[in-house]
C-alpha cells in the first residue's frame, strides 16, 4: 500500500468513527437533549421522568462498557460495532411510536448500549487499525463527532420546531438522518485484518500495566468528571429554557457547546504533549467547573453562552485523553482498560441524572443539582492532582506524551 493510499484510507476509516459518532452519540444519545424540554411541553412528562430516562440510557451505556471490557476478539467487537449502528436507527425509531414510560426506558436503555459500541468498540478498533498501519496513534478526529453530532441535533431541533413538527415527527426525522449516516459508518471501517502467520506484530509496543494506586485514583477522578459531564449533557436545554430571559436559546446553546468540543479534542492532544496527559485532564477538570457552574450563578445570556464553550470544550476533552491513555497503556488491547474507566464514568451518569432531575422536581429549578456537579468534577481535579504528585504510571504517562514525535 503506498503512502498515497494509506493515507485516503486513514482519512476513511477516521470519517467513519466520525459518522458512527454523529448516529450512535449524536443522535441514538444526544438528540433526547433538546428534544427534552419538547417532549415535556407535548406529553405528560416531569422532571422526573426526565432525569430517570436519562439514567437508563446511560445504564447500557455502563453495560456496554462491561462488553467491551470483557471481549477480547476484535472480530466480535467488530460484529457488536456493526448492531451498535442498527440498534441505534431502531431505538430512536422507536421512540415515536410510544408515549408508555417502559417502552420509552427499554429503547433509551438499548439506545445507550449502541452509543458505547461507538465510543468504545469503535474506538478500539480505530485505534488498533492506526498502530498496524504505523499511523498516529490519536482519536481526536473520531471523538469530534461526538461535537459535530450536538451541533446536528441541535440545529435540526431547532429547524423542525420552526415548521411546527411535532416531537414524534422529529424522532422520525432523526431515524432516516441515522439511516443515511449508517451506511457510510459500516462501509468505511475495515473488518479486521486476520494476522498473516509467521508475520512481525505491527504493534510492537509493550503494555505499561497501571499500579493499583493509579487504578483507585484515576478510577475515583474519573466518576467525579463523570457526574459532572452528564448534567449539562442532560439538562443543559431544559436549563436554559427555563429562565425567561434566555427563552428560545436553548437549542442553540447546545449547538454552541457541540460546536466547542469537535475540535477541542484535537486542541487537547496539542496540550497533553506539553503538559502531560495528566497535567491536560486537571486543566480541563478546572475549566469544566467554571462552565458548569455560570448558569447557576447567572441568567445572563453570554455567561450562558460562555458555559456553554467552556463545557463543550472540556468534556469531550477529558473523554479523549483518558481512553488514548488506555491505548498508551494496554496498546495490543486499548478496549481492556476503557472499558473499566468507562464503568467508573458510567456509574456516574446513572446516579447524576436521576438525583438531578428530582431535585429539580422538588425546587423547580436546576441549580442544586448544577453545584454538586461542579463539587465533583473540583473534586476529581484534586484527586489528580495528588495521582500526579505520588504515582510512577502517571509519570510514565506524562513523560511519555511530552516525548511522543508523531509523523
């Protein structure tokens, strides 16, 4: 294969984690966002109901992180990749069908399942096509499909409520848009290669496995950066729609955030080179509070719309640099260690939204809920902090970031 053609089919199997992202994440995920506060107005659902929906996602989210933990063959994880697209057009297919709160919880449940197969599976299997072919070992580019995939769900809300479609008709609408991305999303990424017998591995990088301290701290920082990720993630719509001087900007807010994160994860590789994986994470834990914590202080419009930079370009920061530490850990089996980081984050996000959308119930306003997420991600900034300082995995990351010379 010469350079030419190696790199068009970099160029295509990263645009396909792209696409996979927009339908997995963007919209199987991410389009329950600003359709929730439709939903609420339309149908007979609270607070509540919102927030334990939310959490039901997220729990196949948490089991698909157990999957991909445990599958060790990458043609299994390639064959649950490829149900991960077709369960994510089905469920939000479903999701028009059916105003029944169960059906609701079991297709946003198998809607989050499918999201992990993006996230995870696919990122495993990207990232074991680019060491093999000796490419840059980096998913910046995938993970900004996650951003791109906020912005369509948001512009797309935000146009199909100007010609008054109802929230079943825009669930369908997302449905055929996932059709078309699938296509593109299942052809571009390559089966994996059986090994040719007698052959070189064309990863020859050993595995630095992580100390127990570095598991347990790392572990507990990135639940807290979980908690704090999902709040906004969930709610950030309905937050802004819910004060009356920011009326109307909601879905335009989570575009902004969607907007900030596709090529913030790209931006976030450039830092850890400087500074170090660990050393990127703090600095964008600190960054995340701020935003989290702006509508909770403030009702005014470009405070809100500031929080909704600082979060976009921080979150999906985080999610990148952990799971390209996996790789740089474990570089024959990425799956094996973002799976259980996935699990420390995914807990998270099953107990966040739920506890939120009660105490938003019982106040009538998100702002409780705003400043534990800030309390937590703090927290997780200081954990790291103290990983940093005392742990030799960490050092060896850190060391290993800032003397990485990519081609």
């Amino acid at each position: 294969m010469t350079a030419a053609t190696l790199g068009s089919q970099r160029f295509r199997v990263l645009l396909a984690g792209v696409f996979s992202q927009v339908l997995c994440v963007g919209i199987a995920r991410f389009a329950y966002t600003p359709l929730l506060p439709v939903m609420q107005q339309q149908t007979w659902m609270g607070d509540a109901d919102g927030g334990w929906l939310a959490a039901l996602n997220y729990a196949g989210y948490m089991l698909g992180a157990v999957l991909a933990a445990t599958i060790r063959s990458l043609y299994i994880k390639d064959l649950l990749f490829r149900c991960g697209l077709i369960l994510a057009v089905l469920t939000t297919a479903g999701m028009a069908l059916t105003e029944h709160f169960w059906v609701w919880a079991g297709l946003r449940f198998l809607a989050g399942l499918s999201s992990s197969g993006s996230m995870l599976l696919a990122s495993g299997l990207i990232l074991h096509w680019l060491m093999q072919h000796r490419q840059r070992g980096e998913l910046g580019i995938h993970f900004a499909g996650l951003g791109i995939g906020m912005v369509v769900v948001s512009v797309a809300v935000e146009m199909m409520l100007q010609l008054s479609f109802s929230w079943q008709t825009q669930w369908w609408g997302f449905s055929l848009l996932g059709a078309a991305l699938l296509v593109p999303a299942w052809q571009w990424l390559p089966r994996p290669e059986k090994p040719v017998v007698g052959a070189p591995a064309a990863n020859s990088q050993p595995a630095m496995p992580p100390t127990r301290t570095f598991m347990r701290w790392m572990l507990a920082a990135y639940f807290c950066a979980g908690y704090g990720y999902v709040i906004s993630a969930t709610f950030l719509v309905a937050i802004v729609e819910r004060e009356p001087l920011l009326a109307g900007l909601g879905n335009w807010t989570f575009a902004l955030a969607g907007l900030a994160a596709a090529p913030a994860v790209m931006l976030w590789d450039l830092v850890a080179r400087r500074v170090g994986y660990l050393g990127a994470l703090i600095i964008a834990m600190c960054i995340q509070v701020v935003g989290i914590l702006l509508p909770a202080i403030t009702a005014n419009a470009a405070a809100v719309l500031l929080s909704a930079v600082l979060y976009g370009g921080t979150f999906l920061g985080c999610v990148s640099l952990v799971l390209t530490m996996a790789g740089r850990l474990y570089p024959s089996s990425p799956a094996r260690l973002m799976g259980q980081m996935t699990l420390a984050y995914g807990v998270a996000q099953i107990c966040a939204p739920a506890l939120t959308g009660m105490l938003a119930e019982a106040s009538g306003n998100y702002s409780l809920g705003l400043w534990l997420a800030g309390g937590f991600v703090a927290l997780g900034a200081v954990l790291l902090v103290c990983l940093r300082r005392v742990d030799q995995t960490a050092q060896r990351l850190d060391a290993a970031a800032k003397a990485a010379v990519y081609a």
